[in-house]
C-alpha cells in the first residue's frame, strides 16, 4: 500500500502543485492577467505543438498492436457524447446550459494535464501511448464541441449545414496541436533525423510546456459563488470526475487493457474539464459562466480523484 500511495502521490502532486503555484501568484500580484493570458497562448500555439511533434518523432514507428487504446478511446468519448446527446435535454432545460453542460463532462483537459500525468507514471513509454491517442482525441473533441455548441446555441448563433461543417474543418484544420502531430507524423515516415542544434533548441521550447500550462492554468482561476445552478454543476463534477472514469476504466479492464494503456485510458478519462471548452462556449453563445464554473471545480475535485484512480489501479495491480 504504501508503494501504491507514493507511486499516486509522485504522479500527480507535481501537476497540481505547479497550478497552485500560479494560482498563488496571481493573487500575490506576482504576474498579473497578462502573463496568464500571453502564457496561454504562448503553450497553446507553440510550446506544446513543439513538445508533441518531438514526442511523435522519437517514437519512431507505431505497431498494429498501439492501436488498441486509441480505438477505445475514440469509442468511450463517442458513446458517452451520444448518451449525453440522448439525456441531457431531459434534464436541462436551457440551450445554453445543454451545451456547457455537455462540453463540460465528455470534453476533457488531455492537452495539458495527460501528457505530464502518463510521464509522471510511465516515462517515454507513457509519453508515446499518450501522443498516440492525442491526434485522434483533439480532433474528436473540437469537431463534437462545435456540434454540440453549435445544437444547443441560441437562435442568433445557430448554424446552417454549411456553416457548420465549414466551422469543424476550421477548428481541425488551424488547431497547432494537430498541426504539430501530423508534422511529427511525416517527420517520422520519412525518418528526419534534426540536427543537434535544432533538436535541442526544439527540446527548450518543448520543455516550456508543462509548467508554463500548469501555471497559467492556476493563475487563469477566479474563485466566484458556486451557489448559482449548483445542482447542475455538482452534477457534472460527480460524471466528469468519478463516473465516466469508473465506467471507462472498467470497460477497459473487462476489454484486458493492463498497464500503460490502462493508465492512459483512465487519465483521458478522469481529466477535469477542459480549458479549450469555456472559450468555445462564450465564443459561440453558450453558458460560459456554468462553462467555467464546472472547469474551476473538475480541476480542484480532480486532484482527490486521479490520485484515488492511480492508487487504486497501482495497489490492485491493473498498471
């Protein structure tokens, strides 16, 4: 037991301590909305599609046999969008808060928090498992939110057909991310070798990017009431959180996933929600306030659940 603790504790402690850090210094004054927000994109734009061509290009060559999580990762995220498509409107009543509500619980933070998580526990191996399901994850999640956003908008913001498959092929075409996982993926098909100066200077710029999110992902936090729509929020935190993960991960059990694509399957899943989100909800006329809200409280309440997860998994040795 007290190996499973420490192995929970060394996974996840570093992620959550670097946002403490930022949360910290916003309201010490030490950086101010600025730094947060140039940070942000800083990451967003450069450092991490930098970071994750440079994983996807040391791994080299990917197996038939890689694939196994990835399919089930696409799968989970498309069964559980569908039945949240299905019941969600049953219980809510307003467009807005339908697609906050929704983005909130199926859309979760992989860009920033997975990769140093799969790092943390599995080291390169954990980092190539994890850029193998990043490209298919990111281009999951964005063309879904515009979906859904796009369903449950009010009526000024509603889309044609057109408009919305334009809009889809806009969010995957000019994502950095995948821009940088399908350079990674051509750079490794036809075998670049970098040369040392140019390797190094990308692995710099690379190594920004852990921090640099973690930081401005604390710093970025505003505490505001939690009394308005709690119901509706309590509900999300307890599905993002602690259901959808516990299902996942037991589908993937009862599949025989074991070890670091088991990992990976439950950090996809029991990540708080996603950052990238509450932007897409004000741009496009959602709930942004209940956007927001929700991934304030995943993002605390998911530091007791990944570390109950990663215990869990390590003691009854699943991974």
């Amino acid at each position: 037991m007290g190996e499973s603790f420490l192995y929970s504790m060394n996974a996840v402690l570093p992620v959550f301590l670097l946002a403490l850090l930022g949360f910290a210094f916003q309201k010490t004054g030490i950086l101010g909305d600025s730094f947060f927000s140039g940070a942000n994109k800083l990451m967003f734009r450069v450092s991490l599609p930098v970071s994750l061509y440079l994983d996807i290009l040391s791994c080299g060559s990917f197996s038939l046999s890689d694939g196994g999580a990835v399919l089930f990762v696409v799968s989970g995220i498309l069964v559980l969008f569908l039945l949240l498509i299905l019941f969600v409107p049953l219980f809510v009543k307003g467009n807005p808060q339908r697609g906050a509500f929704i983005q909130g619980v199926y859309r979760t933070n992989i860009a920033i928090l997975c990769l140093p998580l799969m790092k943390n526990m599995f080291g390169d191996e954990g980092g190539k498992v994890m850029a193998l399901i990043l490209p298919f994850s990111i281009l999951l999640f964005n063309a879904l939110a515009v979906v859904v956003l796009s369903v449950f908008a009010p009526e000024d913001k509603k889309k044609t057909k057109k408009e919305l498959l334009s809009s889809i092929l806009k969010s995957i075409v000019t994502n950095p991310l995948i821009i940088g996982i399908v350079l990674g993926l051509l750079s490794a098909a036809i075998g670049l070798k970098l040369p040392a100066f140019a390797e190094k200077t990308l692995n710099y710029v690379g190594d920004l990017t852990v921090p640099l999110a973690l930081i401005a992902l604390g710093g970025r936090f505003s505490v505001k009431t939690m009394k308005t729509g709690l119901p509706l929020l309590l509900s999300a935190v307890v599905l993002r959180c602690f259901l959808v993960p516990a299902a996942a991960v037991g589908a993937a059990i009862l599949c025989g996933f074991r070890g670091v694509e088991l990992g990976a399957i439950f950090v996809v899943f029991g990540s708080p929600s996603a950052v990238s989100g509450y932007v897409m909800a004000e741009s496009m006329g959602s709930d942004y306030d209940l956007a927001g809200r929700i991934l304030l409280t995943t993002t605390i309440v998911s530091a007791l659940s990944l570390f109950l997860g990663i215990f869990l998994l390590r003691y009854f040795q699943f991974i």
